[in-house]
C-alpha cells in the first residue's frame, strides 16, 4: 500500500486510526506512515466519537438496532 496519492503541499500530513492491531500494531504499517512522511494519531480506547466520519455507519447501525430491540420489547 502505498500513500502517495495522498501527497500534498502541506508538511502536517496526519493519519488517525484505533489501537487496534491491524493498523496500529502493525510495524509494517507504521514504517510505511513513516516513509511517506505523515504524523501517526492514535485515538482513545473505546472512543469511536473520535474517529468521526468513519465510525458514522457504525454509529447508525447502533442506533437502529436498539430502535428494534425497543420496539419489540427485548
């Protein structure tokens, strides 16, 4: 995978992602963001607020799912 299709004019490239182990425990993963020059960020433990517009369907699939629960009294 390789980010440089991302480059841009600006020095303060971050990339944000989870704690999880596919991104951020992943050494090859964090070379990488290293190489091409971007800020690793990482969010906070069971903070999906955090990660925005990402976590978006999530957060709307929660919300229809205890709609459902509700109304059928579960």
């Amino acid at each position: 995978m390789v980010l440089s299709k991302f480059k841009s004019v600006d020095k303060h490239r971050i990339m944000c992602t989870d704690k999880g182990g596919e991104l951020a425990r992943s050494l090859l993963f964090q070379k990488m963001v290293d190489i091409e020059k971007f800020t690793l960020e990482m969010t906070g433990s069971d903070a999906s607020a955090q990660n925005g517009m990402i976590e978006s369907p999530n957060k709307h699939l929660g919300n229809m799912t205890r709609c459902i629960l509700h109304t059928a009294d579960l």
